[in-house]
C-alpha cells in the first residue's frame, strides 16, 4: 500500500468529509460490557470514528483491496488511531461497513500481522 504524500493528502480530505457527515443514528458499537453513562457514550463516539476513519482509508484507496491489518497500519501509521486500539476494532468497523453495502469482501487473500492468510475487502 503506498503511503506516499498525496495518498495521505486524500486520506485527510476524505476523513474531513467522513467526520463531517456522521451516520444517521446507526449504532455501530456493540455494547457486550454493558456499559453506561459517560462511558457508553465515550465508546459510541470512538466506535464512530473508527468507522468513518476505515471507510476514509478504503475511499483513499478505492481500486485496491485491503485487509483488516492494512487499514489498521495505514490509521497508525497516520496517527489516527493510537496504538493500543485493538485490530479487532477495525475489523469490526468493516464488517459493519460492509453489512451497509458500503464495502465488499473479496475472494484474495494476503498475509496479515499474524503471519496467516486473511481476507481483503475494496470499496463497493
């Protein structure tokens, strides 16, 4: 994945857009610690975000196919995540992209950071 000066001058342009356009109330973060308050809320809006940040790397490279750990590396490779978001975060993020039609899973697969073969999925 190229991660050259333009590429990152598209990426920014298309997180302002993402972020300036939220969802019209889809919940996208799954509350299974039963969260609530302040704290529900503070996971609301980063779930938000990393979703409208994932779909930005997906529009940014929209002709190629990426993994979960590639999307992952180009967000913290630009300091839009921190580093102790979990990949497991991204990966739901696309899942729930591609459950809105807005991502496709696709049949190739590449090596992910744990060394295995996973899925790649483009921009629909």
């Amino acid at each position: 994945m190229k991660t050259i000066g333009l590429y990152r001058c598209v990426y920014n342009a298309v997180v302002s857009l993402c972020l300036k356009y939220k969802n019209k109330g889809e919940v996208m973060y799954y509350n299974t610690t039963q969260e609530v308050g302040v704290q529900l809320k503070a996971n609301l809006e980063k779930a938000n975000n990393q979703t409208y940040l994932t779909l930005a790397v997906f529009q940014t490279y929209p002709k190629d196919y990426l993994s979960a750990h590639e999307v992952w590396t180009f967000l913290m490779d630009n300091e839009s995540i921190d580093k102790q978001t979990p990949i497991t975060s991204i990966r739901r993020a696309i899942t729930d992209l591609t459950n809105q039609d807005r991502l496709v899973k696709t049949d190739k697969k590449v090596l992910g950071g744990a060394g295995r073969k996973t899925y790649t999925w483009r921009l629909k």
